[in-house]
C-alpha cells in the first residue's frame, strides 16, 4: 500500500477536501483581525497574518469573493458528505472531527469579539475582584485588553454558571494571553464534544440506522463548526447541558433519580445562557402529551430569535438545529441545515463593507433565508428526503 492509498484509507478524499477547505477558512479569519491585538508574535507567523489582515481589509471585493466561493464550496462538500452513505461511518467522523478542531484552534474568531469578553469577565473576578454581572469592562480603562474588545459598556450577560466556568482556562493560562485563547477554545470544544457525544447516544435510542448521519449533519456543519471552534461561542456549553437533560429523561432509571438529574442539568443549562428557559413547559409537558420534543423544541429555540429581529445573530442558530435534527420529520431536518448554510454565507456583506451599518443587515436576511428557497421546490424536497434517512 502506497502513500496516497495510505491516506484514502485513512480518510476518504471527500473529507480531505472539506479538511483542506476548512483550512483556508481558518486562514481567512485572520482577514478580519482587530489591528490592536497580536494573538501571535513570531516573525514568520506575523508575517504571514500581516498579508493576510492587508488583503482582508484593502481588497474587500476579492476577500469577499474569495469568502463567498470557500463557503458555498465548503456547504457544498458538507452536503455531499451527509447524503453519501458510504462515506458515513463513525471512524472517519471522529478522525475528521479531531484533526478540524486542532486546525481550528489557533484561527482569529472572525465577525465577534465575545470570546473576549468571557474572557474579561473571567479576569475581573480573579484578578480584579469584582462581579461583571454588576460592573463594566469601561471601569478599568488601564487595562490593554480594552483596545481590541467590544461591548465594553456592558455587564456579562450570561448566566453566573457560565461566567465561573470561565474561570477555569483563565486561570489555566498563568497569564499568557494566546495560551489563555487556546484554553477557552479547548473549555467550548470539550462541550462541543459532548453535545455530540449526547447528540449521538439519543439519535441511537432513536433509530441506530440513522445515528451516524444524524451525527454528521451536526459535527460537520459549516456553522457550527465555524461559529464554535473559530469563534468560539459559548451556545455548546448551553445546548451540551440541555441535550444531557434529555438523556437523563431517556434513561430508563428510577423516575425520582431520572428527573433529579435531568432537571439539574437543565437548570445548569438556563445558568449557563437563559435561551433555554423556553424549554421549560415542553421539557414538564411532552411525555404527557406524546409531543415530538425535538420539533417543538427546535421551533421554540428559533422563535426565541425573532423577539430581538435585529439581534439574530447566526451562532443562535445552534440552539433550534441540534434539536431539530433528531426530529422525526425530515422536512424539519432539510429545514435545519439549509438554515445553518444561510447563516454562514450571510457573513459576505460584512466582509464586503467592514462594518454592520446599511445595507448589510438587509442583505444579510435575504442571504440567511436565501437557501430555504430549496424547500419550495418538489424536485429538490423530494431528492433531500430519500437521502436523509
């Protein structure tokens, strides 16, 4: 066995692909780095980011050009990899799924600066010794971290579970800012990980046949992959606790046990990010009235986003998708991954224009909504549903 058979063996060239694609989106992320912050300061790497940062910010026609092509390509091999049942094996998910997240671990997390703010957060109760659920990141205007921040005017707007969890990598990184970075995406990666763990073991007790695909449709999506591990968005630690609440339910333990724990994880959930409360008549409700929980769940996550229209950012999208995709309609799983494809893609204006002011939002609904076209039409519906199981 040759080299090149070596590797086929080992991964299949359609996740080499999405490997590599994934790849250059993580260089691209660095297209849209703050000038006031340096996360790398060795020569070469500099050197390298500098090029990247000039061509980002004084070619934004082709940058953007250049973003638009290695997402649809990118949603493209995603689409292609879900409905290929014979490239759907566990192995080649985990394998692939390990070698994205170690890829995507140094990358600049694109279009948001909250990673920072946890961060922050994180610091100003160890090392300033105030709560930021009470006070501002504008109350130490000597600290350089401010340079390079956003909403600096606000207090934590997590729950007080989420902003003690963030103690751990702070405190972990002695110090060193891009050791500390690197910690908090490993701290959101571990939940991502077990909100695929969780993901899977209730896809199983749902239908076996189905679990590795339902799998896959979440570990590689463009979205959740680009808004947790290159971002770095908290919404896994939120949806990891609401899935392992489910779990305890579908656990066939003693009922005072079962509910125990699973209203403890679920209540660590709302602490975490209180989207989830909207849960709460469906998670008391559902066994009595032979709900399908996953559907009315996910719709429930989504219609949370249109009380704060102009607040729709894509990485809520997480919290209807990973719901929606143990659903038993299929019409509702099609719906859930053209949506996360939308709203990946409807970053391009952003990247276009650099700023978020009109006409970007516009241009930002109809490229989120854009993709969901694909369930009006019979032919595509049809070809989708034989290919999800």
């Amino acid at each position: 066995m040759n080299l090149k058979q070596k590797i086929t063996h080992f991964l299949p060239l359609p996740y080499l692909t999405f490997i590599l694609l994934w790849f250059f989106l993580c260089l691209f992320s660095f297209s849209q780095k703050d000038l006031n912050l340096t996360i790398y300061d060795y020569p070469v790497v500099r050197d390298v980011i500098n090029k990247i940062i000039e061509f980002g910010y004084f070619q934004r026609a082709y940058n953007t050009i250049l973003f638009t092509i290695l997402t649809l390509v990118f949603c493209g091999n995603y689409l292609y990899l879900i409905f290929q049942q014979k490239l759907l094996q566990l192995k080649y998910l985990i394998r692939v799924f390990i070698i994205l997240l170690i890829i995507g671990i140094p990358a600049y997390p694109a279009f948001s600066h909250d990673i920072f703010n946890y961060l922050f957060n994180a610091k100003m109760l160890v090392i300033y010794h105030v709560d930021p659920h009470i006070h501002t990141a504008l109350e130490f205007p000597n600290d350089l971290w401010l340079r390079f921040m956003h909403n600096i005017h606000t207090t934590a707007p997590y729950g007080y579970i989420f902003t003690y969890l963030s103690i751990i990598p702070f405190i972990l990184g002695f110090g060193n800012f891009t050791l500390t970075f690197w910690l908090f995406k490993l701290f959101i990666i571990a939940f991502l990980a077990l909100e695929s763990f969780l993901l899977f073991k209730l896809a199983l007790m749902q239908n076996k046949a189905k679990a590795v695909q339902i799998l896959s449709f979440f570990i590689l999506n463009p979205l959740i992959l680009f808004e947790t591990v290159i971002t770095g968005h908290n919404d896994s630690v939120m949806m990891g606790f609401a899935l392992l609440s489910i779990y305890f339910l579908s656990l066939n333990l003693q009922s005072f046990l079962k509910y125990s724990l699973s209203l403890v994880s679920f209540l660590v959930s709302i602490y975490i990010k209180y989207a989830t409360l909207v849960l709460t008549p469906i998670w008391f409700w559902c066994k009595k009235f032979k709900w399908d929980f996953y559907f009315w769940g996910g719709l429930a996550l989504l219609a949370v986003l249109l009380t704060r229209i102009g607040q729709l950012h894509s990485w809520y999208l997480q919290w209807g998708f990973v719901l929606l995709i143990l659903a038993k309609s299929k019409l509702s799983k099609l719906f859930a991954i053209l949506l996360t494809l939308g709203g990946l893609i409807r970053y391009a204006p952003f990247v276009y224009y650099g700023n978020w002011d009109s006409p970007v939002p516009t241009q930002r609904y109809i490229l989120l909504l854009l993709p969901l076209a694909a369930v009006f039409f019979p032919k595509i519906r049809d070809f989708f549903s034989k290919k999800i199981n």
